[in-house]
C-alpha cells in the first residue's frame, strides 16, 4: 500500500472515531468504540440545598461569565440547576436530577449550550428511567437535527456530577472511572477515568489551606486511542480540586469546555458590595 494510501486510511479512521462533542461543568469529550459498564459511586457525603455563584474566565484572568447553582432536595431526590452567562450572550445551562440513597444514581440532565463561545450548539436531554437520550444541533446548513435514542445507560453515569462524584471518591483511589452520554447528534457512551493528582496549597484572606487536585481523562479506545496522540487530537485532561474533610467543597476546575475550545477556569466567588458612603 502507498503511503498516500495510507495517509488516506488513517485519514477516514480519524474522522469516523474523533468525533466533537461538549459537557459541565467543564468538560470536552471524544468518543470511544464502547464504555465498560462499573458500579456507581457510592455516598460518603449526603449533598444538600446549596445556593452558590461562580465565575468562568481565561487562564489570564479575564471573565468571561458568571455562573449560579441552585440544588434543592426533596427527600433524596435531588434537583441541580448550573446557569453560566457570557459577555457574548452565550448561555451553558444544565439542570441534572439524581438520587442519592446509598449510591449516586442519575435520574434526567437536560444541557445546554448555545450562542458565539459554543462554535458547536448542544442540547442533550437524557432519561435513564427509559434510557431515551435526544440530542438537538445545528448541521453545516444552519438546519435542526434532532436524534432520539434509546440507549442501555450504565448504572454509573456521570452526567451533570461529576464534581460531586469527585468529593465522594476515596482520597486513596489510584483511579476511579465514570461513564457518560457525549453530546453528539448521535448520543454515544464515552468513559472517564478519574486519578488523583496531589495536593497543592491556596489561602482563604491569607489564612492557607491545602486542596486536592484531581484529574479527570477522556478515554479513547480502539483506533482512534492509538493514533489520536500523534496527529494531536487527544482531549486535554480536566483538572478538579477539592476541599477535603467532613464537608467536601468544590473549589476549581480548569479545562475545555467543548471540543476545539481553550482551556477555561471556573471559580467559586462572592458578592461584592459597593463601598459605604
């Protein structure tokens, strides 16, 4: 075979494996050949209602967006609704539903991201009650797709949790992998793999505390893992920390937010107040 020929075979392996997709709270996804199904994480602690604001920006610093979460229980039902606005008018919104009685199970998740940061517009629904996932998008003509699926969803999905399925992974795992819908016009199973990756120090008003950082690795199986790294299309890994002890905080994550974008950053912040006259 010529290497022309070659060239051209590996071409259509790429296109046909590597294919865009987007996620939270702020991961990028590829597609893998298949995902193994694993047991779901089990609770070590019990989430509650939380009203929190975050804010999204460059690795330079500039904001980009602002961001509110609102999580309400209703037994342990839970309910957990992530809005980030952007100068531009874009708008990534997620609501995700779940249990949490002994295990972290997801109910529904509904994303959505649309306006000029998102280069590809989603809007993935998913219910794992019936296993129907639809995905809308914007074909190269402007035109709607709309894909329904059903799917045999693993009992582990990590769809809108992924941060609070980190703060309740044993600090002593080597690895912990999750599996998730990718937001594709056809919805398909990707696998994460979730690894510790030490502890680095920050301050509160001056006063030091210490995180852990976890990684969290887009898998890609079969073909496209193996020739992925040498034409560099491998999905940068996201970075998470945590605050550890009996009451676990998100912190910080930085990575991709959709496939093809830049590395963002996304902070828990406070309200600032005008100064007293």
């Amino acid at each position: 075979m010529s290497a022309n020929a070659i060239a051209q075979k590996r071409g259509v392996l790429i296109k046909r494996f590597l294919i865009p997709s987007a996620r939270f709270w702020p991961l990028a996804l590829m597609l893998t050949c298949g995902a193994v199904s694993a047991e779901p994480i089990a609770v070590r602690h019990i989430e509650g209602t939380v009203r929190g604001f975050l804010v999204l920006h460059t690795l330079e610093g500039e904001t980009l967006a602002t961001g509110d979460l609102v999580q309400v229980v209703d037994g342990d039902r839970m309910t957990s609704h992530l809005m980030f606005r952007f100068k531009d008018g874009s708008i990534d919104d997620e609501t995700t539903v779940y249990s949490q009685r002994d295990v972290f199970r997801l109910i529904s998740n509904h994303h959505v991201q649309k306006g000029p940061s998102f280069p590809h517009p989603i809007d993935l629904s998913i219910d794992t009650s019936s296993g129907q996932v639809t995905a809308r998008s914007i074909d190269k003509d402007g035109k709607e797709q709309v894909t329904t699926d059903h799917l045999d969803l693993p009992t582990d999905l990590a769809n809108g949790l992924i941060t609070i399925l980190v703060k309740n992974i044993p600090r002593d795992a080597p690895e912990t992998k999750v599996s998730l819908v990718a937001a594709t016009p056809k919805p398909r199973l990707v696998k994460l793999a979730i690894s510790p990756g030490g502890v680095q120090p920050f301050s509160v008003a001056g006063s030091r505390r210490r995180a852990m950082r976890y990684f969290v690795k887009v898998e890609i199986g079969g073909v496209a893992g193996v020739v992925a790294p040498l034409v560099g299309k491998q999905p940068q890994d996201t970075q998470v920390w945590i605050l550890g002890g009996e009451a676990p905080a998100f912190l910080r994550s930085q990575g991709p937010t959709h496939i093809g974008g830049p590395v963002w950053v996304i902070e828990l912040t406070s309200p600032v107040w005008p100064r007293a006259r």
